[in-house]
C-alpha cells in the first residue's frame, strides 16, 4: 500500500553551500559539471522543436522551470535526496549553454547555406 504521509524534507536555500561542505575538489567538479552536462541537451533541443523558445532568455527560463520541477519533485517524493538552489543554478547555466550551441550551430549553417548560393 502507497500511501502519502508527513515527513522532513531538505531544502538548500544557499547558493554554493553544497559545493562548500565537498571537501573534494574532483567531487565538485563532478558535482558542477553534471549538473550542467544534464540540461545542455534540454537547451539545444527547446529552441530546435519550439521557434518561440529562440530567444535565450526565453530558454533560460524554460531550464530555469525544469528544473525547479526537478527539485519540486526531490522534496515531495524522495527521502534521501535534497533540493538545493546550486542545482536550479548550474541546470539553468547548462539550459543557456544547450542554447549558445544551438545558436552557433543555427548561425553556422545559415552561413553555409547563403554562400552556396
């Protein structure tokens, strides 16, 4: 039986705190990086499916929103994980990246395409 009951939950309102009780440098970097790696691919995608998305505030909010639904979610239904606000941070910065690569790649065939004619 799955039933819904109060319990604890663990929320991290401080930007970088996660990163500072890591003692490790290797371990922040991991931790940085694949929090970005994770939404570079939402970023590139968004603007190729949704031509309103191709602005980049546009996505960065859109990466801002996944992400805080990511977060939502670690509060209501897990026990063992904890919402932080250094991943809506990086998830956002990855959502921005995902964009600036399809920016320039949008930019680089455009260019192709107008000096083949």
């Amino acid at each position: 039986m799955v039933g819904l009951y109060p319990r604890p939950f663990s929320v991290d309102f401080y930007l970088f705190a996660e990163l500072r009780r890591m003692t490790d440098i290797k371990l922040q970097l991991y931790y940085s990086v694949a929090n970005i790696a994770m939404t570079v691919p939402f970023g590139l995608l968004i603007p190729m499916l949704y031509p309103f998305a191709r602005k980049i505030y546009i996505t960065g909010l859109l990466g801002l929103s996944f992400s805080l639904i990511i977060e939502l979610a670690q509060v209501l239904f897990t026990t063992t994980r904890t919402a932080t606000v250094d991943d809506l941070f990086f998830n956002t910065v990855g959502a921005i990246m995902g964009y600036c690569c399809f920016y320039l790649g949008n930019r680089s065939i455009r260019n192709h395409l107008s000096n083949k004619k």
